[in-house]
C-alpha cells in the first residue's frame, strides 16, 4: 500500500508540473487566431455574420474575446497532464490519446463557440445564457467524450484516475 501512495504521489507531482507547463508556459496566440478565424467561417456557412477583427467578435454593442480559456487550452493542458506521466503505457497510445482528445476537444469547441454566437445574433440569447450556461454545458460534454475515448485508447488512464480519487477520497 505504501509502494502504491508513493508511486500516486510522484504521478500527481508529474501531472501538476507538466499541467502548469503546459498551461502557462505555451503561448496560444496562433491557436486562439485561428480559432476565430475558423468560427467565422463556420458561422459563415450557418448564414450569420458578425463583425470581428483578429480574435475579437463585436455583438448586441459588446466585445467577445477568444482568449486561452475559449480555445479549451485548460481541457488540453489536462489531459496532456494526466495522460503523459501514466507508467508503464507506450508512447503511441500516450500519444495517440492526446492527439485525439485535442482533436475531440478542438473541433468540438470550434461548433461551442459557433453556437453560441449564433445563439446570440440570431436568437437574441443573452451572453450570459449562451457562454455561461448553454456552452459551460456543451464543454463539460466535449470533456467527458474526450475522457471516454481516451479510456478506450489508453485504459491505464482510467486506472490513474481511479488512483487518484482514492488517493483523495477514500483515504480514513
């Protein structure tokens, strides 16, 4: 049991490390540019337009940012955290469960955003509604997908978890 809290211990200090790497040591300017650039067009495609300059989208008299935190960069940092430290898995599922759950999470966020500010323009749903309710949900959903397919890819990643909320919530 010892052996076990030990080898818990040094997995989370790895995932806190490299989670606040990855976090806040990468500059997502690039990703956040394109991010809105692709959102356009897919509104585009939807038939709405709303003006925007670089990563910066003007409705109802307000300015919505794409900033780090609207590009899922925390999701990614996550399970890039959680997914690269796990012993004894191969590199190529490491690797493949991460360029799947960005990919997942990625796109996913691309049609999040989309939604809602086509909630907002066409709909007149609040931004308090479409980002703070409808788009939380839909990006909780995008995660626990992500999760799921990451399980199936990488099953030590779920064993991981598992050790971690016993780690934390079942210890006496």
């Amino acid at each position: 049991m010892k052996d076990e809290t030990v080898e818990t211990v040094r997995y989370l200090t790895a995932v806190t490390a490299l989670g606040l790497f990855t976090y806040s040591g990468i500059d997502t300017t690039g990703l956040q540019d394109w991010t809105a650039s692709v959102v356009a067009d897919v509104l585009r495609d939807w038939g709405v337009s709303i003006p925007r300059h670089a990563n910066v989208f003007h409705l109802h008299g307000m300015n919505a940012v794409i900033i780090k935190g609207c590009v899922v960069w925390p999701a990614i940092s996550l399970f890039i955290a959680l997914i690269v430290p796990i012993p004894g898995a191969s590199w190529w599922r490491k690797a493949a469960a991460c360029a799947v759950s960005f990919a997942i999470l990625t796109v996913g966020n691309i049609f999040r955003l989309a939604f809602m500010f086509y909630m907002m323009r066409a709909w007149g749903v609040s931004f308090h509604v479409a980002h703070d309710i409808v788009s939380q949900i839909v990006g909780l959903i995008l995660v626990i997908i992500a999760g799921w397919v990451c399980f199936r890819i990488l099953p030590e990643f779920e064993e991981w978890l598992h050790r971690i909320y016993n780690f934390f919530l079942l210890r006496t």
